[in-house]
C-alpha cells in the first residue's frame, strides 16, 4: 500500500477515488506504530491532493490482471483515439502524481513564492517544461508577445529596441545547462527537515535552452568605455533585477526564447529570459525587458537584501553567482524506497556551476568507504550529470550518500565542513553531501549525521 | 570598440581565470580560443529593432544606484510617509516594520546577525539607502507595484529609515541627499571568496566507522493537527483555483484584516449584504484591496467564481 500511496508504477490498478484514497490511507495508517503514522498519513494526503485532479480519469480504469500474459489486455484488441485527441500531448493519466509540489509554509503566500521539480520521478539529465522548478517574485505575468519589447540602453552607442521576433532573427544557440536556486536546499542548514527529495533538491532543473548569446548583441548596440555591468530587469510586477559583470555577459549569457525545442513556458520567462549558466536561478531574470549597460553594479534588492549569504561573523559574501558542485541520490529516496533484498541500479543526479562533473562516489556506509560511480550519457558543462551504480542490497539499513568532484578539482565537501566556514544563517548556496537513511524495511529518510 | 571588444574580454577572462578566481572558461560554450578567432563584427552589423528614443528609455529607465544615479528630483519627510505607510503598507509590514505573518520585517534586528535567529532589516541588514527607494518604486505595493508617484516613494522611504531610527521625523530626504545617508551594515559586505570549503576525495576508511551518528531527522510535531480534507468541498470549488492565485495572498492569512474564508462570522455581515455587492467589491476593490486582488488580467467571470467559492466556505 504505502508503494502505491508513494506513486509507485502500480498507481493506475485500482480505482483511485480520493474519497477512497483517503479513507484508506487512513485504514492503514492506523497499522503503523504512532511514530510512523503521522508521516504515512502526511504523505498519502499529499499524495491525495495531488490525485485529486486525475480523480474523474482514473476512475473509468480498473486494472484487475487480465491484460497480464497469457491473457491479452483490451488494449490489444481493440482501437484507440485518433491523431489530434491531444493537439500539444499530455502525460499518461497514470502519471498524475508526478506534479511540482510547494512547501505552504515556506512563504507568505502563492504569489512571491516557490515550487519544486519531483527529481524522484525523472529520468535522464533533461526536466520537462511542465515540470521546471517555479520561482516568482510577483507571479506569472501575462504577457502578449506583440507587445513585449527588450531595450537595451545605458553605457552604449546604439540604444535598441527589440521585438521578440527580431531576436529570433539574430544567430541562435543552444545549449543544456541546469537551472537552480540557490536556496535549494535551504531549509536543511540547521539540521534535516524536509523529508521528500523533491523538497530537499527540487529548486533544481536542467533544459536546452535556445537564442542569442548575450556577447552578440552587446556587440551589436556597441560597448562604450569603461562599461563594466549590466542590469537585467524583468517585466513582471517585481521588475526582478540583477547586476551582471560584463566577464559573464561575454562569456556565456544566453537570451532565451525556447526550452526543449518548445517555446519558453510563462512560467520560465515567456516570451524572452536571460540564462546565465551555473549561476544562481535569480540572475536569469525572466520576462526580459531591459538591460541596462553600466559602469558599477546597481545593488538592488535582490543582490543586498536577498541572496547574500551572511556567516557567522555577521559579515555577508555579495555576488555569490556561481552554484558549485553538488550532488543527489535520486534513487533510493523517501519518494522511491526498496521493495526487496537484491540488485538495484543505485541512481542521482550531480552538476556544477563550473563545468563538467569528473567524478561521483557513492557511500553506503556514512562516508566511512567509497565507491566510484558511473557517470551515464551526456557528460556537459554546467548541466545535470546522471549517475549510477549497481549494489546488492542485503536487507540491512544504510546510510546512503552521494560526493561529486568537478572538472576544477573542487570536491562536495560535508555539512561540518560548510557550517565550520559559514554558521548555519546562510540560507543560500547549500551543496553539502546528503544522506539517506534507508532502514531494513526499505524505507528511506532524510538524515543529518557526523 | 566593437572589434575589439571580444578580445578585450577573452584576454581580462584569461586573466580571471589564471588567477584561479572564477575558472569559469571550461564551461562556457566558447572557449577562450573560440572566442578570439570567432567572427567579430561592427556594432550595427544586424540593425534589427529600433533606435531607442530618449523618451522610450525615460518610461523605463527606473533603476536607482547607491552613488544616486537615476533618483528623479522631490524630495518628502517621514512625517509625510506616515499615513501613506500606514495605508499602503502596514498591512503587510506592520505598524513598526514588525512584519505580519511571513511578511518581511523592515526595522530592528540590531545587533541580530551573529545571532542563531539573525533578524535581517533595512536598518541592520541592507548596505544602502538607495536600494529602498529603488524596490519600493520598482516593486511595492506588492498588489500594485509602480502606482506610487516618486514624491510618495521619498516620502515612505524617509518613513521606513525613520523605523529604524536612521532619520528624524522632519528629516527631509531628498534627490540630494539620499546618497548620503549612511547605513549601519555598509561595511558588512564583501566580495565572493569562494571556494572556502577544500575537501579531499577519501575513498577507504575515511573515518572511523563507530563515530557515524545520526544527528538529526525531520521532526513530525504530535501537536500537530492532521490536515482535514473536506473531499466535498475541493471538488465542487470552481472558484478555488481563482481565489488562491488572487485573493488568497491576503484573505487566507486575514493580512489588512481581511476576513479568512471559513470565519462564518467574520463574513455573517458581508453575506448578508448580498452576493452582487461582494462581487462589486471583488471587482472594483475596496479600501486596501485592489480591484481583482491586483490580478487585473481576470475576467469578471473569474472573479465571480472564486467570490461564490468563498460565500460556499463561509455562509453559515
């Protein structure tokens, strides 16, 4: 029960009801032991919320085995809808519960808020559009293309204003690089508190992104001298803004108008965003409007106030752009516990703000002795990395860890080493080793050890 | 310039990157190779767009700087931000800049940042005077950000930098001088240093294997109430969806004293007063709700569904 309540594989053999759902997750909680029960019940009405949407679908499917051989499913046998049943395509019904998530008591409300991508429940390096981490500062503006424009203007000889097709007409590139906030992980500086991968690691996100580097069209307006920042500015109710050292403008900033072959969603910045990558989601402003060359940087809001990350001096680091190594077990994990003893393909996910994973070990002891793992498929700078690892697991319980080493040699250092240089009041930039607790009954949780 | 403007920056990121300060090359798209002998062009090569016309760039050139570049003339005290920051702004910030709920705190905290709980305000936190006028103009009120004209933003500038006794009542903040006031944590900034942490790749016997223990593990509060679904509800609730992207961000938590949906008392009076004068309200705001929540995109119809799923909460 508590697999399918977990939105394992089985979750379309029975009619999920939630009226159902929830009174049997409240049946069988009522087996666990007190201790246990709370965090059963909190997940499966998790889960519930979350099935709710997919509740009038799933109900027409019964699974009841007889489309399992020798029989032959009624799928078989007969016909299915037609071209067109979904012109822009949907996920399987069966996958409703792999939805992004939010914390409610995270932030004040919906509005300046954040949600998380459910990493437990992806494969490969790339995240689905629908499911990209979501951060606003002022929600999702609405935003009709005709009408949108990005001026560019400030320190420079030829002040522009863009429509979006114009940008398209300028040399595009893509590239895949991974997308993440800073805070992620966030909650996890003063001890284990989120116990979910999808709340531990989901600020995070990988894409292609497509459009035209940033260098061409500062050489295109003309750079004047000593022009050494720009401010990107957003056109949502926020107007998020950022100071960007010309280093990084020149070097790899891409103004994006596609993710994964798709136009870029409203949610990721539509119709235009600034990527900046491996750096801190927040600098790739979304709903572009305006950059603004300069020669010192503007210390807005989000750059004093927010995201800088204050130690235990009192002192706080500024322009802390780079999100540097880090690393995940994805599966096992509270969303994917083992079902049985035997041969898994232990699995996560690594990336750097700095360029190519080198290396990832994995530790089933608590860090005591390591084991290299597999880096799998595409190996690229400043983008997700999956990994992997067969393990025999015996049935007993297992502190299970993940280390990446990067391409600069930087190696993921332990939670004693980051709060020693830091304190716990850092709020940002968190890339500590994690660990999972996986008990004997395959359970795993979210643990903070020595 | 434009020529030579790759080479500058290839040649200033080689630099950078030799010093071992931000190594970032590797991992860009262009190499440092690339980039020198990749195509440069003049500025102008593609001439798409438009020229940018003074006035154009006035209507959105809003950004302040700490030096005060880009501060429009006027000027207001804290005596004249009062009212306006009582009525635009207490509701989420409080009275004194305490904060309401999870709302940020705007004044105290001195002292705080060395604390377990750093408490991070204008007055103990933020380096520079500037950075205020400028959000306040650019972002706040949150529900209608950019309606305040600039001599209110002086005004409720001077008013916050008065809560946290940074200027006097009659002080009169100004073009001027606002680049002038000196913050209490200006000096409590510095540069991106990392990597601090260096870490060693151990593969065997990295530390002793009986030290391993568990440190801590989310804490589930048995205090805390198990969340009650009302199935029912959720399911015939049309106007939820719509209550919760503009109406929640301030009924849900009663910020302003709003009335929470659910409070059957609360709205006794309101209902009473009929459902078509809730729906003007609704549409057209009233007192410090904005018409539509701030969320004018809404069609009426919108706001209509998520007025009636309130009424279905709260009518007793």
């Amino acid at each position: 029960m508590a697999d399918r309540l977990r939105g394992d594989k089985r979750m379309g053999e029975e009619t999920i009801n939630t009226k159902n759902l929830l009174e049997t997750i409240s049946r069988e909680g009522e087996k666990l032991p007190r201790s246990e029960r709370r965090d059963f019940l909190k997940q499966g009405l998790l889960l519930a919320g979350g099935a709710l949407a997919g509740a009038t679908v799933a109900n027409t499917a019964r699974a009841d085995g007889s489309g399992i051989p020798p029989s032959v499913p009624n799928w078989s046998k007969s016909l299915g809808p037609g071209v067109l049943t979904n012109p822009y395509g949907r996920p399987s019904k069966y996958e409703d519960h792999i939805v992004r998530r939010n914390v409610p008591w995270l932030t004040a409300d919906r509005i300046a808020s954040i949600s998380f991508t459910p990493l437990a429940e992806l494969s490969g390096i790339i995240t689905p559009s629908s499911l990209v981490f979501e951060r606003y500062h002022a929600g999702i503006p609405q935003i009709d293309p005709s009408e949108h424009r990005l001026m560019i203007h400030g320190m420079v000889d030829r002040p522009i204003i863009l429509t979006v097709d114009d940008l398209k007409r300028f040399p595009s590139t893509s590239m895949i690089r991974f997308l993440e906030c800073p805070a992620n992980g966030g909650m996890e500086w003063r001890g284990a508190q989120m116990d979910a991968l999808q709340f531990t690691h989901g600020m995070l996100s990988c894409c292609e992104w497509t459009g035209v580097m940033l260098s061409t069209l500062l050489q295109e307006v003309g750079l004047k001298k000593d022009a050494a920042w720009v401010l990107a500015e957003g056109a949502d109710g926020a107007h998020m803004s950022r100071s960007i050292p010309m280093e990084k403008a020149m070097d790899d900033a891409l103004i994006v108008y596609a993710q994964n072959g798709e136009p870029l969603r409203p949610e990721q910045g539509y119709p235009i965003r600034l990527i900046n990558p491996g750096w801190e989601g927040n600098t790739c402003v979304k709903w572009l409007r305006r950059l603004e060359v300069g020669d010192e940087a503007w210390y807005h809001r989000e750059e004093t106030s927010k995201y800088t990350d204050l130690l235990a001096d009192g002192r706080a680091r500024k322009f802390s752009y780079v999100q540097e190594c880090n690393s995940v077990v994805t599966f096992p994990c509270p969303e994917k516990p083992l079902t049985e003893k035997g041969r898994y393909e232990v699995q996560g996910l690594a990336w750097s703000g700095k360029g190519k994973i080198k290396h990832v070990d994995v530790s089933f002891d608590g860090g005591v002795n390591w084991r290299p793992a597999k880096l799998k498929g595409l190996v690229l700078p400043k983008a997700l990395t999956r990994f992997g690892l067969e393990w025999d697991w015996d049935g007993s319980p297992a502190l299970i860890q993940s280390r990446a080493v990067d391409e600069t040699g930087y190696v993921q250092p332990t939670y004693t080493q980051l709060r020693d240089a830091r304190g716990s009041s850092s709020i940002y930039h968190k890339n500590a080793i994690h660990t999972w607790r996986l008990y004997d009954s395959g359970k795993v949780t979210n643990v903070q050890i020595t | 310039m434009s020529r030579s403007l790759k080479f500058v920056y290839a040649i200033l990121s080689l630099a950078v990157a030799s010093c071992g300060v931000a190594d970032d090359k590797t991992s860009g798209e262009l190499t440092v190779a690339e980039i020198l002998t990749s195509e440069d062009f003049e500025t102008g090569h593609f001439s798409y767009g438009e020229l940018a016309t003074a006035e154009q760039i006035a209507g959105w050139d809003i950004d302040i700087r700490p030096d005060g570049l880009g501060l429009p003339p006027g000027g207001a005290t804290a005596e004249d931000g009062e009212m306006l920051y009582e009525e635009k702004c207490a509701s989420c910030h409080g009275s004194f800049g305490e904060g309401v709920g999870r709302y940020p705190v705007l004044a105290g905290g001195e002292g705080s940042l060395t604390e377990a709980r750093p408490e991070k305000t204008v007055g103990s936190f933020w380096p520079y005077a500037s950075t205020l006028w400028d959000y306040i103009h650019r972002a706040m009120p949150f529900t209608e950000p950019e309606s305040l004209s600039d001599t209110e933003v002086y005004a409720i500038t001077a008013y916050v930098l008065y809560l946290n006794d940074l200027v006097e009542y009659d002080f009169e903040l100004t073009q001027d001088n606002l680049a002038e006031i000196e913050m209490p944590n200006k000096d409590g900034f510095f540069l991106d240093d990392r990597p601090d942490v260096v870490a060693v790749r151990c593969m065997e016997n990295c530390k002793e294997p009986g030290s391993v223990e568990i440190t801590s593990e989310p804490q589930i509060d048995e205090a805390e109430p198990v969340v009650e679904v009302d199935v029912a509800a959720e399911i015939a609730a049309p106007g939820k969806e719509i209550y919760e992207r503009a109406c929640a961000l301030c009924h849900a938590s009663g910020v302003g004293e709003a009335p929470i949906p659910g409070d059957a008392k609360a709205w006794a009076e309101r209902i009473a007063g009929g459902r078509d004068m809730l729906i003007n309200s609704a549409i057209s705001g009233k007192g410090i709700m904005p018409p539509k929540g701030g969320q004018l995109q809404l069609s009426d119809e919108e706001v209509i569904s998520a007025v009636d799923f309130i009424i279905s909460l709260s009518a007793d």
